[in-house]
C-alpha cells in the first residue's frame, strides 16, 4: 500500500506500516530554516512536519514536540532533565512521535544547536526510520565570515550552557549535508561551497520542494565512516581558480612530533584554514588515535579510541574502519596515519601544508625508535590523560581477523 494520507473520522490518519522515511532540515539560520518549511507546508500539505521547540528549555525545564499533518497540529510538552543530552532526547522523542504518528513521509526539523549527523545516525541504527536525506539551508551572506567567527551558537539558541560556536556547527553540518539549499545572495560565496559540502546536491532555497525531498540522496555508511576515527574522509575537491576555498586532504605515514605540533597550531601559517578535521598520531603517545577539529579560532585536539595495531587483537570495531584498516595496512605503521582534511582559503594552502610537514617527524628522529619516542615527556598527558588507560579501554572481544 502506498504512503498516503487519508482523513478518518475522529480525525485520525491511515498510512502504510512501512518503515518512516525521514528527511532532516537543519540550520544556523531560524528564519531561512522557517522558509524551507514553509515551502514545504504549502507545496507537500500531506507530509508529517515534527518539529523540537527549545525555547522553554531555559524557562521551565521543558521542550516542544509539534507535529503537523495536514491541518492537524499537535503539540506535546516534554520534561528535560538538566544533564539532558538535546540531541539524544530529539532523536528519541522522534522515534516515540514516528511510532505513534505512523507517518510515512516525514519532514524532520532540527533546532539550530543539534546537529544532525548524530539524529540521523541513532534514527539508522534503531531501525525507526530510513533517512532520505540531510538538508541544510545557509544564507550565502556571510557565510565565509560565519566559519571563522567565535559567535556562540547561544546567540541564536539559549538552551543552557553550550561551548560550541556557530562555526563548529555549520562546518559540520555542511559536511555531513546530502542538500544544501542557499539564499545567493552573494554570489561570490556560492563557488565555496562544493568545499565545504563535498557530498551535497546545491539548490537555491527557491527549488520545488519536489527537488529535495524523497530524493534519496543519504548514504547512511558514508555517514557513519565520517564519524569514527582512523578512517580517512573524503578526497579533495577539484582545485578551481574561481573558488574562494578549497579542500584538500593532508596524508601521511609518519608521526607528528607534539611539541611542533601545538606550536603549528597557534601559528599564522595556519590563519587561512576556515575549517580542518580528521586524525591524528603523535610520535609520544602511539596508541591512541586522536581527532583534531578546526572551526573558526576554536581548534579541539582530542584522544577518541586507540588504533587498531595497538592492540594485541583486533577489537570489535566498525566494519567501515576495519574494511579500511585492512585495505592501507603498513607492516611497520599498521592502521596508523595522518588524515585530514582541510578547508583553505585558496591563498592560504601552501603555507598551511608547509607548516603542517614540518610538524613530522625528519628521518633522524623517525629513527629514534619508537620505543624512544614513547618514553619521552607526553604534553597531551595533563588533559587527554594516560594513554595506558584508553588502550585498557579499547580492547574488547576478538574481532575480524587481519
């Protein structure tokens, strides 16, 4: 049975039982983010629109689920805990809402702080809901200057004490989006954004609603890969010299000597980087496969798993990052390697990889040994902690074989 709606006495809906497909429309922007619904209100009246107000967060504890079918609407008050996590109560009220509503085709609305590589993910996992694609509507006025600016994103979504910057989430927004819908109103701007959402299908957010919903255009493996370390991201854009940015992947074999490497990151060589994110090994501690982000003037170097030839067996991993480790392999170096991608401003690359080569390490110090290297003072220690510990961690059952 096809997926329509059908008006029922006491105003009740007959669908299909199939599997919800859901398409999630998320933006930095709250008035471009209410134009793409609106379009969608007036052009697909039948599809189910749930939507999370976040505004009574702060107020009185609570969140807003309105879902909007037609001409019903219904809105339910939810309780949030103060160590709530947003984007896990989202993603589980959907699942609740998807269940309840029985709704096929479904427009998912995200408030600007959560981000939607997490929902669509945990939507995947649970089996609730096939996700038809991620949309994100940016205005293409200053969008280049939203990237490198400290804006908290509580300027536009005051729902308690969130660190991050409307920078982090745009950049990682558009990095995960399968459609990017652009005001452009800056032409200039627009050329930038195959760097900056290397998957994304790009329509002005005056296309048919037609045009990006049920397009199927969400690849939920590619997403997943995107997420765990050690795996490398997607490969550079085609270098254009129209295009104020470009995206490039920085890979290497060698590890990173540590002390260059804070040094590189608070050096003007790397001013024009509007965005970097991936992996990282550091010559001191072996082990640990780190993650390093850049959005703006916030840059986060993280300690997320171990890699998987520091264990003495294979843990039980993503099948993405164990078909990857087997594929680039190395007898000496393992899964281990340098990966990451870099959005740059076109006059900014060289400077940027020459700054980023000179942080690994030369011939003379690779052969030191690395039983050398692991015994010298680690820098990362005081708040990344032991690395003895998150090897303990990250070993579990016997996973696939090498």
């Amino acid at each position: 049975m096809d997926a329509r709606f059908e008006n029922c006495s006491e105003t009740r809906y007959r669908i299909s039982m199939r599997t919800p497909t859901v398409t999630i429309l998320s933006s930095v922007d709250p008035l471009l983010r209410e134009a793409a619904v609106g379009a969608v209100r007036a052009q697909r009246p039948a599809l189910a629109v749930i939507r999370h107000e976040l505004a009574t967060v702060p107020i009185d504890s609570s969140a807003h689920r309105v879902v909007d079918i037609g001409t019903t609407t219904l809105d339910t008050r939810l309780e949030v805990d103060a160590s709530c996590c947003l984007s896990c109560l989202l993603r589980e009220d959907t699942i609740e809402a998807l269940g309840a509503w029985q709704a096929h085709d479904v427009l998912l609305v995200l408030p600007p702080s959560v981000e939607a590589a997490s929902v669509a993910r945990g939507l995947t996992e649970s089996g609730a809901a096939h996700i038809e694609a991620i949309v994100m509507a940016v205005s293409s006025a200053g969008l280049l200057d939203a990237l490198v600016a400290d804006r908290p994103i509580a300027d536009i979504d005051a729902v308690g004490d969130d660190p991050r910057s409307i920078a982090e989430i745009l950049g990682r927004g558009l990095e995960v989006a399968d459609v990017v819908l652009v005001d452009d109103r800056d032409q200039e701007v627009v050329p930038a954004l195959p760097a900056l959402a290397p998957h994304a299908l790009i329509l002005p957010v005056t296309a048919s609603v037609d045009d990006w919903i049920g397009t199927a255009r969400h690849d939920p493996v590619r997403l997943a890969a995107s997420l765990e370390p050690g795996v490398p991201r997607s490969p550079a854009a085609v270098a254009s010299d129209h295009r104020p940015l470009q995206r490039v992947v920085w890979h290497h074999r060698r590890p990173i000597h540590p002390d260059r490497l804070v040094a590189a990151l608070g050096s003007d060589a790397l001013a024009g980087v509007v965005r970097a994110s991936g992996s990282l090994w550091v010559a001191t501690r072996p082990a640990t496969a780190m993650s390093l982000e850049i959005a703006g003037s916030c840059c986060e170097l993280g300690a997320v798993d171990a890699w998987i030839a520091a264990v003495p067996d294979w843990p039980r991993v993503e099948p993405t990052r164990a078909a990857v480790a087997r594929e680039r392999w190395h007898p000496y170096y393992g899964d281990r390697a340098q990966d990451l991608v870099l959005i740059i401003e076109r006059d900014g690359l060289a400077p940027a990889l020459e700054e980023l080569d000179a942080c690994l390490l030369t011939d003379e110090e690779l052969a030191e040994g690395a039983d050398t290297w692991a015994a010298r003072t680690d820098p990362f220690v005081e708040w990344l902690g032991d690395e003895e510990e998150l090897l303990a961690g990250a070993v579990g059952p016997e996973g696939p074989e090498r």
